[in-house]
C-alpha cells in the first residue's frame, strides 16, 4: 500500500506546524496580563468561600427534599 501525497505532505509539514504553534504559544503568554498575588489570594477566598456557602445551601436542600420524600412515602405505605 502506498502513501497519497497529501499524507507524506502532512507528515514532512508536522516539524514546522509543532514549531510555528510552540511560537505562536510563546508570543501569546508575552501578553498574558498575570494577576498580583495579593489578587490571587482574593480570588481564591472567594471561590473556597463561595464553595462552602453551595455546599452547606445543596445540603440544606437535600435534607428538606429528603424528609418531604420520606413523608410522602410514609404516607403511602402506612395501612
């Protein structure tokens, strides 16, 4: 069986393609404006926070949803 053009053409380009986007990479992260840390650390605050507050709300409605299903079918099953 023997390659097409187009695929030898392809795999003879890889090189240069990795090349030019490892550049192109490069240039992209000169201009990456970077956070301080001092906005990093508030950043992470918030979220841990933010986190806690979900988890402490998810399991509020767990336990209201949860003993309304139970009732429910307490109600059903009681003869």
């Amino acid at each position: 069986m023997s390659e097409s053009p187009e695929i030898s053409r392809k795999i003879a380009d890889w090189p240069g393609r990795v090349k030019g986007y490892i550049e192109e990479v490069r240039a992209e992260m000169r201009r990456v404006t970077w956070p301080s840390w001092k906005q990093v650390r508030a950043t992470t605050a918030v979220v841990i926070v933010a986190v806690f507050l979900f988890a402490a709300y998810f399991a509020l409605v767990d336990q209201v949803l949860g003993r309304g299903i139970n009732t429910i079918f307490e109600a059903f099953t009681k003869r």
